[in-house]
C-alpha cells in the first residue's frame, strides 16, 4: 500500500518571483497563480525546487525526474508482479512512458 500522494503528478513553469519550480498533483486551481501548462493546474503543491534561473538544465531534470517517480515506482511494481508475456509488456509500455516523462520526451 502507498503512502503518497497518489493523483497525477505534474510541475510548473519556472516562477521568477519565488526563483523555483513546484511539484504537484494535477486537478482544479488549488494553488493560486501556480500553472502547470495552458490545459492542468496545480491542485495542491507536493514540493518546491530552488533554482537561480530558468536556464539551471539540471535542475529542471530534478524536478522532471521528481515529478515522474509515481509513474516510475507503478512500473517498477508491475514488472516485479507481471506473470505473463502481456503483463510484462503492458509494463515495460509503462516504464518507457514514466521515462520519457522524466527526461521530458514526447509520447
């Protein structure tokens, strides 16, 4: 059984103001002025990521990689539980999408 958070997780652009990127889950504006993109908003704020500008490439892999580890931690325990030729590729399709999800990779 997991402990955390388990809806969609998703992060916003950089936010100048507070010089971080948040973490969240993805739903209804919880979160005043945090977007995640034109079509989610951020439910509610799981973390923030300092960072010093928009141009830190590895902290924006952090954050990336963060916002991913649901979906990596599903497909870890679907690989470990799959029994069948089906299962597993059911659950190799899920790594490599919480993978290009990670490194920000189109589908």
């Amino acid at each position: 059984m997991s402990e955390h958070t388990l809806e969609p997780w998703g992060y916003s652009g950089y936010c100048e103001v507070d010089m971080a990127y948040y973490i969240g889950t993805l739903g209804p504006l919880g979160c005043t002025g945090i977007g995640i993109d034109d079509t989610h908003s951020m439910k509610e704020v799981i973390a923030d990521v300092w960072a010093n500008d928009d141009h830190d490439k590895e902290t924006l892999a952090n954050v990336r990689l963060i916002a991913a580890s649901p979906d990596l931690l599903k497909a870890c325990k679907a690989l470990m539980n799959s029994q069948t030729e089906g299962e597993w590729s059911k659950a190799v399709d899920m790594g490599t999408a919480a993978v290009k999800k990670a490194e920000n990779q189109s589908a």
